[in-house]
C-alpha cells in the first residue's frame, strides 16, 4: 500500500497549494495589489508550481498511459514511490502543505496588510508633515523653522561663515499699484532666483513677508561680496505680474564671523546692517564700526 499512500499525499499537497495559491490571488484582487504587489504574486506563482509538480507525482502513479510498455513503466514508479524514505518525504510535504493552510490568516501581512501597509502610510505621513514643516508654503524654499533647525545643526568648528539679510525694496509699493497676487508672485519668484543660484555651501530661507536669509559657509570677505552682488543680480531681473512688469532691489546687510561666534548672533547684526545700509543708502559689511559716519538714531521703516 505504499504506492497508494504516496498518491494520496501527493494529491493533498497539490490541493494545499491550490488552495494557499487562491487565497493569496484572492487578496491580490480583493485589496487592488496584483499590479502592485510582485513580491505576493511570485509566492502565489510558487504555490502554483508547487502544485503541479506534486500533481503530476500523483498523475504518475494512478494513470497508466498506452500499451502494456507502459504500464510497466508504472508499475516501476509505483515500485518507487512506495519505498518508505519517498513515503516519509511525501508526508513532510504534506505536514508542511497543510501548516501553510492552516496560517492563512497571515497572508494579509504579505499583502502589506494591515500592519506593513499602516507603517509604510505612517511614515509616508511622518515624512509629508516634516516636509510641510520646514517648507514656506508660498514661495516653496525653507521657512524660519528650518532656518532654526538649520542653526542649531551648525557645528561649532570655527569655519567662517557669512550671513546675508535681506529685505525688498518697494515691496508695498508692488501690492498697492498691482495687487497682492502680484505681490505673491514676486516673492515666489524671488525666492526661486535664489535658490536656483545657490552653490553646495550656501542656503536660502524666508523669515517671513519680504525677508530673506542667505547663509554661505567658508566664505570670507570677498566670497561674501560676490555672494553679495550675485544675489542682487538675481533679485533684480525683471518680473512679469499679471498688468505689467516690475523690478526690485534689496536692501542686504551683511554679517561675517565664525560658526563659534554662533549664526543667530551674525543673523542679528546682518539685520542691523541691512537697517544701516537702508539709513546711509550703501552696502555695509559688520561689524559697522569698521565704517566712517554716524549710525541713523531710529531705525527707518520698513518698505
């Protein structure tokens, strides 16, 4: 009987293999993943192979094809699949056909649900939100969030750094003659220009309203002036609003120091210096005691 006990186990574990194939099919469809999903549809694809050849094991021994050559050569077979060590090894497959089976269940976590499929949507989420964070929603360059974060990453290694303040000329005149929008399109395409001309040691973020931050790294004096006439190059092209075409300037102060002496203290005194540049219609370079002429008492109005 060793021959039919071989058969009727292979027939098992043909049917296992079906049935652990159709179920993961089934969830591939049920969940809109058969596109999607290659890692699921191979391991069902597996299964399916898994069947065949378990199949065509018990096609062998329970079909006789043809004349009476052939039905010796079954005869051998069933000689063969019935020596006990075939047996023993026809009924693992079996024990681990029908385990597979009874695991069903957790099918669902290679179908990337609910748990892999919920991580990966998490940190999809986690990712968009710091994104949104330290994005400028307006203009799409960093805001001061990132600026801060930016800050308090600087390593304090004694590199020379130089910090840019900048504030548009004219920007209130811009939103009272052309509107808002044109307002809003003005900053989005300033901030564009420089952040489209930014090198890998330099970085550009937006305080808020018509304020602007450049940080460049390892610059000393002359690297920040050209840094200095770069930005104005950019800043003062042309713009197309919707009734017309205008142009602005910026007021820039300039801070150099060290990372030691810390980027919120050099940010301070490129904000004092733009202040500076606005009162004596020039570019100033801090510290200001470097320069001839008195400090305006009272800080100018914003434009």
């Amino acid at each position: 009987m060793g021959w039919e006990l071989a058969a009727g186990l292979n027939v098992l574990i043909a049917t296992c293999y079906v049935l652990i194939s159709s179920l993961i099919l089934l969830g591939l469809i049920r969940t809109r993943q058969l596109a999607t999903n290659p890692l699921a549809v191979a391991t069902s694809a597996i299964f399916t192979t898994c069947a065949v050849h378990h199949g065509h094991h018990a096609a062998h021994l329970l079909l006789a094809f043809g004349d009476a050559g052939h039905a010796e050569q079954l005869d051998a077979v069933r000689a063969v699949f019935g020596e006990w060590h075939t047996v023993l090894i026809d009924g693992i497959g079996a024990a681990v056909a029908v385990t597979y089976l009874g695991l069903r269940h957790s099918y669902k976590a290679l179908l990337n649900t609910p748990a892999m499929f919920d991580d990966a949507v998490r940190i999809a989420a986690e990712q968009q939100l710091r994104r949104l964070a330290y994005t400028d929603l307006l203009t799409g360059i960093p805001n001061r969030a990132a600026y801060q974060q930016y800050a308090d990453g600087l390593p304090v290694d004694g590199r020379p750094v130089v910090v840019l303040f900048l504030d548009l000329d004219s920007f209130k005149g811009v939103n009272d003659r052309h509107g808002h929008d044109a307002g809003d399109r003005l900053l989005r395409e300033v901030a564009q220009r420089m952040e489209a001309m930014l090198r890998p040691d330099e970085a550009v973020f937006r305080l808020g309203g018509d304020e602007f931050v450049l940080v460049g790294l390892g610059y000393d004096d002359a690297a920040a002036e050209e840094l200095v006439e770069r930005t104005r190059a950019a800043i003062g092209a042309p713009i197309a609003v919707r009734d017309g075409v205008v142009s602005v300037d910026a007021s820039i102060g300039v801070a150099a120091g060290t990372a030691d002496d810390g980027i919120d203290r050099l940010l301070r005194d490129a904000d004092a210096a733009m202040y500076a540049m606005k009162g004596h219609g020039r570019q100033i370079l801090l510290p200001v005691a470097r320069f001839p002429g008195p400090q305006p008492a009272q800080a100018p109005a914003r434009s």
